[in-house]
C-alpha cells in the first residue's frame, strides 16, 4: 500500500508541477518540525513557528489530495 501511494507521488509529481512544489514544500516543513521537536524547551516563539508550520503543512496536504483525487 505505501509503494503504490509512493509511485502515485512520484508519477503525478513528473506530471503536475503544481504537486511536486506541494509534496516537496511537505517534505521541508516535515524536516523543519522534526528540528523544532528536537529541542529539550519551546520558548513561545518557537511553539508558534510549530503552530505555523503545522497549518501550512496542512492546507499543502489538503492542496495534495485534492490534486490525488482527480487522478483516481
């Protein structure tokens, strides 16, 4: 199941530049919470940063399925 999402991903990122820039921007963002969350004590500017990221990775992934459904 994650292979065939996998190769969708892929196929549809030769394809529509649109998704690429979408699934790459999540990508980055993934890394940048990942870095965030690696630290031992959020100052309240960085929950923010969290809280912003968080909502950007969540309208590119809304961007993703709705981009997904039209190719199944």
């Amino acid at each position: 199941m994650l292979e065939d999402k996998f190769e969708l991903y892929e196929r549809i990122s030769k394809e529509n530049i649109e998704f690429k820039r979408l699934f790459d921007e999540h990508i980055r963002l993934e890394q940048d919470l990942e870095a965030l969350y690696s630290l031992k004590y959020f100052p309240p500017e960085v929950e923010v940063k969290i809280k912003e990221i968080k909502k950007r990775k969540l309208l590119g992934k809304d961007k993703m399925e709705q981009i997904l459904s039209s190719y199944q």
